[in-house]
C-alpha cells in the first residue's frame, strides 16, 4: 500500500461482482497501489457458458494487464470466420490477417469468459491492497461528499463497507443499478436463444469449417463456435411457444443437433441453456461516486460477441480515470461525465446498433432476403478493402478508437 499521501481517497475503491468487468477493474487498481474490495455474492466465482469470444481491442488491454499470454495458452486462437448458407452451401470467409497491421492480435480468441476471471483471482492474490471477498451481496449503498457507504448482505448478517468509489459490476440485475435509480431502458425479445454443447467434431463433417461460424436458412438459422472446450451451437426459438420446458429437453436438443448434422446416433449434449435476450442501456453510468460497469449498464443480443467485450471496454476506460483520480487527486466528476460520454454515448451506441442489425440479418424468413444478406457477405469477403473495413468493425476496433477520440 504505497503512494497514500497522494491520495485524494484514501478509502478502498469497492466493486460488486466479481464477473469479467469487475475482476479485470479490480486487478488494475490493485496493481496501481489502489486499495480495492472485490465483492462477489456467490460462494466462489461462477462457471456459467456465456462469453467465450475475446476480440482483438480487448486482447490488447488485457496484454496491458498481464493476462493475455497464459490466456492464449488456454484457448483457441480463431483466425477466420465464416458467415454459411444452409440452402445453397455459400460459404463468406473473413481472414482476420487482414487487419495484421492494425493490432497485435489479428484473431479473435475462443476462451470461456470465467478462464478469464479464474485467472485473475489467482493474481489479485500477490496484492495485499486488493481484497476478494465470497458470499457478499451488495443489496445497496448510501454516498456522501466523502464517501460510499455499501449494505452488503452476508452469511454472517448484514454488513456496511466504506469505501472511496462504489464500482456496479453486478450484471444485468445490478442491485447498485437499482439503488441509483437509474432506469435501464430498452427491451427484452420475446423470443429466447437455446444453447447447447457438444464433443462432436463438427470440423469432421462440414468442410472447412472454421471455428466460429454464423448460418443462415430460412427455416431455422444457427451460430455453430468452438470454444476452449467444446464446440457450441446456439439456435432462437419460437416466441409464442408456452412450453419453454421443451427446450431443455434431450429430444428436443437430438433434434434440433440432428437437423444441423444427422450423424446417424444421437448426439453427446455437454450442457443446455436458454437464455432471455435483451437490448438495454442505462440512461446514465454514473451518480456521484457510483460508477456502472459492463452488464450493469449495458445488454445487447450474443450476435457477434460484443457484449462483455463492451464491459472490458468500460473498465479498462474507468480504471485509467480512476487511477488519475486517485493517484493524482484529479476531479472525479468531469472524469466520469467522461466516461460517460465515451462508453455510453458512442461505444454502446455502436454495439446496440451492430447487434440488433446482426438478429436481424440472421433471422429473415424470406428466402430472397437471406440470398441477398449472403451475396452482401460474398461481396464484402472477396474484395480485400472492403473486407478489412468489415472485419475492424466487427473485431470492435473502430468503436474503441473512435470512443476515445471523444473528448
Ligand atoms: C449465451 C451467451 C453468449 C454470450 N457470448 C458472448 C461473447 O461471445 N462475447 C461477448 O463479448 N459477450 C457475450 N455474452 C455476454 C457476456 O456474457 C456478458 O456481457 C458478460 O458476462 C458481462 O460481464 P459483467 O462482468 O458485466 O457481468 P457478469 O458476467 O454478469 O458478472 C456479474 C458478477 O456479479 C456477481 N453479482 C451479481 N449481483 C451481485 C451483487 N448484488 N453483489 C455482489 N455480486 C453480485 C455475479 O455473481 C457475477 O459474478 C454472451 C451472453 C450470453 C447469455
């Protein structure tokens, strides 16, 4: 704990949720000589299959923070990706060293998103300014001009935490949200999207096929990925179904893995998830000393991988702001209208629109449409300028470089 006489704070920075935003934030401050309390409800970090695509922008952050090669080492390096008509077999691929000379990374990685998280509360454990703390959930908070104050629930009664800044990593349910009063608008799809994994080698069956690929058909489009582990498919499902039980269901998932591949036995089923799907963002991130992060503020459809590449985007944004204010005394109000500016106003901006485009691009029913969307996507691949311009989009290294260009 050095450099306290330089503090404008010199209470602990208190984050609630030890998810990929939070965990990430919690290791830059530690390792900036911030005292950081990291609260986390749960009674370990959890291994939910969410997130499993790190793009090139967040893998150059995360190099910044010393995480990125033993990453590298665990997951699956994924250089092209392709967009599949099922009916007529066309297949686009976008080769990412198209963009070598634009980032270290041209690729973007398959790791499961708590290989991240994991590999962060083994090193928050070489900073004895940095606190991880399990079973406590922050239910809300009180702030003053001084400080925050956090109302923690834990096995052993309810606490109270004082803190410098209170840092809302709590995802997509954040109780800090809620005490804000801050109003998270937007909408949630009727529909809701079906994953399951498998061990099977689909790479043994479709030719070519890279690791993350996006498949149109008219009838019932899919994204088939590779993770670190498994490969994965996602499907949506009917939004006026009831029955939301059959979903789960071995003979509904053999058949929906039996429409993509009939392999002639039934499949290997890994683990089955159905997931709500919602484009939301919070009409501000930040109230006084309380700052929203990630999930928390913003929430957007799986298409394309942005969302908790958003949220790294976000904490690694505020924790350079939050290291100036604490380390160097700087103001914390303009700091964090700044981030507000450049992380709500154009990053999310630029990840609601993508991702809403991306849902409806994949799930027109009409065939001549889905022609179209895939002569669009053969077009693009084929012509180099136009195919790097794509992938700097999707990869989200536009967005990143034009958030910080906003002042
Ligand atoms: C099927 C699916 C696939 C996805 N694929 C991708 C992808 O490929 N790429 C991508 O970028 N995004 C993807 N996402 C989105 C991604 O998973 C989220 O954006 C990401 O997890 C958000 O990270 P976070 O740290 O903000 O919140 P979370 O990951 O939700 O973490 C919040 C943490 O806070 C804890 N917590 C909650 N409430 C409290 C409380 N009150 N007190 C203390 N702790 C609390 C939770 O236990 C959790 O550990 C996907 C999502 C889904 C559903």
């Amino acid at each position: 704990m050095a450099n306290s006489q330089n503090k404008s704070n010199s209470k602990p920075v208190i984050i609630a949720g030890a998810g990929p935003a939070g965990s990430v934030l919690a290791l830059a401050l530690a390792k900036q000589n911030i005292d950081v309390i990291l609260l986390e409800m749960h009674d370990k970090l959890p291994i939910d299959l969410r997130a499993s695509t790190f793009h090139p922008p967040s893998l150059e952050m995360l190099k910044e923070l010393g995480v990125v090669e033993e990453m590298i080492e665990k997951g699956l390096v994924v250089d092209r990706y392709q967009y599949r008509d099922r009916k007529t077999g066309e297949v686009a691929e976008f080769d990412m060293s198209l963009i070598s000379d634009e980032t270290e990374f041209p690729f973007r990685l398959q790791l499961e998103q708590y290989e991240l998280t994991y590999i962060i509360e083994e090193r928050l454990k070489a900073y004895p300014n940095a606190q991880l703390l399990f079973n406590h959930k922050v239910k809300s908070f009180t702030q003053d001009d001084d400080g925050v104050v956090a109302i923690v629930e834990t096995p052993e009664g309810e606490k109270q935490i004082e803190g410098s800044f209170l840092l809302g990593c709590d995802g997509a349910s954040s109780n800090v949200r809620k005490a804000a009063e801050i109003v998270y608008g937007g909408f949630t799809y009727e529909e809701k999207f079906l994953v399951a994994s498998t061990s099977f080698r689909f790479e043994d069956v479709f030719e070519n096929l890279s690791y993350v690929n996006y498949v149109s058909d008219p009838d019932e489009w899919c994204v088939i990925l590779r993770t670190d582990k498994q490969w994965r498919v996602l499907w949506p499902t009917d939004p006026n179904e009831t029955d939301l039980d059959k979903y789960l269901t071995d003979e509904h998932i053999q058949g929906r893995l039996k429409h993509l591949y009939d392999k002639g036995d039934d499949y290997d089923i890994g683990h089955r998830t159905l997931y709500n799907v919602h484009q939301r963002v919070a009409e501000t991130y930040y109230k006084g000393r309380v700052v929203l992060v990630g999930d928390a503020c913003h929430i957007n459809n799986p298409l394309g991988g942005m969302g908790m590449n958003g949220g790294l985007h976000d904490a690694f944004n505020l924790a350079e702001k939050l290291i100036s204010i604490i380390n160097n005394g700087e103001e914390y109000l303009p700091k964090f209208a700044q981030y507000d500016r450049q992380r709500k106003d154009l990053a999310v901006k630029f990840v609601q629109d993508h991702t809403i485009a991306n849902k409806k691009l994949m799930e027109s029913t009409d065939p001549d449409e889905q022609a179209k969307r895939q002569q669009m996507f053969m077009e693009c691949a084929n012509d180099p300028t136009k195919a790097k311009e794509f992938i700097l989009e999707r990869a989200m290294i536009k967005c990143v470089r034009d958030s910080l260009a906003v002042d």
